[in-house]
C-alpha cells in the first residue's frame, strides 16, 4: 500500500490533474468550433443579405416583368451554390472537431491508463500483511475513476454523433 499520505495524494491529483487536462482541452475545441461557426454564420447572412439587396435592386430596375423574373431567376442559382458551399465547411467544422475530440479523449484516457497502471502496481507492490482489504476498497476507487473517463470519452463520441446526426438532416434539407 502507499508508504505515506504523500504518495496517495499525489498519486490523487495526478489523476485530477489529468481529468482536468481532458475538460480543458475538449472545453477549448469546442469553444473554437463554436467561433469557427459563427464566423460562418455571419459570412453566410452578409452575403445572403448582399445577394438578397442586389436581386431587389436589379428586379426594380427591370423593363418588365419578365426581365424582373429572369434577374430573380438568375440569383436563385448562386444561392443554392453558397448553401452547398455553406454546408461543406460546416461539415469541415464538425469532422475537425470529431477528430480532435477523439484524438485528445483517446490521448488522456491512455495516459490515464498508464497513471492508473502504475499506482495499481505500487499498490499490489507494498501491501502489508492485514491491508488487503484496505487495497480492495483503493482499487475499487481507481476503477471506478478509470470508469469515469471512459463514461468522458463515450460521452465526448455521443455528442459528436449527435451533430453529425444532424448536419446530415440538415444537408438533406438543403439538397431537397
């Protein structure tokens, strides 16, 4: 078992310490794909607000009604092409984010592993005789921390499913 409190505490924030890392990074990525998002939003509604004000403007200055149909036609099919566009680099967003959500869930949790390898052998390394059951009850714990990260990282995969899920629905509406 641990010769000191020292060795269980530290061998405890080791593990917080890596728990933590793993929020921090999920937590930037996405924050970063929210502002990439945005930032498409936004060049998305300025463009469709030019295209739109210059479609009015052309479709007022037509001799005529056929002139003013032809003009409205003629924006209808840039439009469509901008939503395409639209949805292909939000769905670079979103594969960007899978990618990086699963690379930094996949990289913690092995390096929890490792940490969790470790302390378990120093455990099984300096059991006094009687302790036993005191080492039960700290693997107990370490197993269940170890759970932890996996319900993370399984929880980290859902969510990205979910968008995917629906960028997919959303495309098929676009494509309609």
């Amino acid at each position: 078992m641990f010769t000191s409190p020292e060795q269980f505490a530290n061998a405890t924030r080791t593990l917080f310490d890596l728990q933590m890392q793993t929020f921090d990074a999920l937590a930037n990525k996405t924050v970063k794909s929210v502002e990439q998002v945005v930032a498409l939003n936004m060049a998305a509604a300025r463009n469709s607000m030019e295209g739109t004000l210059t479609a009015g403007k052309e479709m007022t200055q037509a001799r005529d009604a056929r002139a003013a149909l032809e003009a409205l036609s003629a924006k209808m099919q840039p439009g469509m092409a901008n939503a395409g566009e639209y949805r292909a680099q939000f769905k670079a967003i979103i594969d960007e984010m899978h990618e990086e959500f699963r690379h930094a869930a996949d990289a913690h949790v092995a390096e929890a592993k490792s940490t969790l390898s470790a302390l378990i052998y120093d455990l099984t390394q300096n059991v006094k005789p009687g302790q036993e059951n005191a080492v039960e009850i700290i693997k107990a714990a370490i197993d269940n921390v170890f759970k932890g990260y996996e319900q993370v990282t399984q929880a980290t995969r859902q969510a990205v499913q979910t968008v995917e899920e629906q960028m997919a629905k959303a495309s098929s509406m676009v494509d309609r």
